[in-house]
C-alpha cells in the first residue's frame, strides 16, 4: 500500500472506532433504561473495538517512522 491508501484505510479505521464508542454508549444508555445491560455484547463491541485500536497503532507506525535520538 502506498501513503495515501494507508491514510485512506487510517480514516476508515478511525470512523469505525467512533462508531463502535457510539454504540457502546448506546448499549449502556439502554441497559440502564431497561435495568439489564447485555455483556456479551458488550464484550464483543469493545474486543473489536481494541483490535480496530491496534490496526490504527500498526498503520502509524508505518506512516509516521521513529525517530531515532
């Protein structure tokens, strides 16, 4: 991929990440409305919501080198 896909995909990975705290917010929100708030998926949106985290992580490091002191 060159640097302007990575930036591209960068973006896309950082939307979805939003998406997913707008979601689990939205699961508290009504798990504390109906007194039962669902766990697994719970689980499930925010183990997506580490992985999207470690993708953003990996596509930094390419596009953004350290710098050695």
């Amino acid at each position: 991929m060159n640097e302007q896909e990575l930036r591209k995909r960068l973006a896309l990975l950082r939307s979805e990440h939003r998406d997913l705290d707008v979601a689990i917010a939205a699961l508290i929100q009504t798990g504390a409305q109906s007194g039962f708030v669902d766990q697994l998926q719970m689980a499930r949106l925010k183990k997506r919501k580490l992985a999207l985290r470690d993708r953003i992580a990996a596509i930094e490091d390419v596009l953004i080198p350290d710098i050695i002191a």
